[in-house]
C-alpha cells in the first residue's frame, strides 16, 4: 500500500530532477537537498556543488534535451526514477 510519505518522496524525486535537468539545479538542490547528497553515477561527485556542475554543463552541450519521466520507485527512503531521455 502506498503511503502518503512514499508519494511524497516520488514527487519530491521527480520535481527535484525536472527542475535540475530542465536548468535550475541550484534551486532543485536548495529546495530538496538535505545536508548530504551522494550521488550514484561514477562521473558525478558526491555533494551539492557536483550536481549542480552536471546539470549546468548538461544545460550548455544538449541544449534541445528533453525528459520524459515513465515510472517512480519508492521504498523507505528510496526513489528510482525511470527516465527517457534525449
């Protein structure tokens, strides 16, 4: 069963990575990052100033990208975001 929290993390996921990949990572990251960020990808550093960097740069080389968010994951306090992307 779904819980109102579990919807709660997936949108907060989801707001979080549009905002960011969409050109705004600073405000994603203030509006929905607590005091520690780890990141999963390997190219990507851990903390708040990474991401922002990956999402900046992302913005400058793919400026026609778009996102298209097909499913989101919750578990505890975990989301994974199935994302199409070009």
């Amino acid at each position: 069963m779904m819980t109102d929290k579990l919807r709660e993390n997936k949108s907060n996921a989801i707001a979080f990575y549009k905002m960011s990949y969409e050109g705004n990572p600073r405000k994603a990251v203030e509006l929905y990052v607590g005091n520690e960020y780890m990141q999963h990808n390997p190219l990507v550093g851990d903390g708040k100033q990474p991401i922002i960097d990956y999402f900046d740069r992302m913005a400058g080389e793919y400026p026609e990208k778009s996102i298209e968010f097909i499913r989101a994951v919750a578990e505890g306090d975990l989301v994974v975001l199935h994302t199409h992307q070009v």
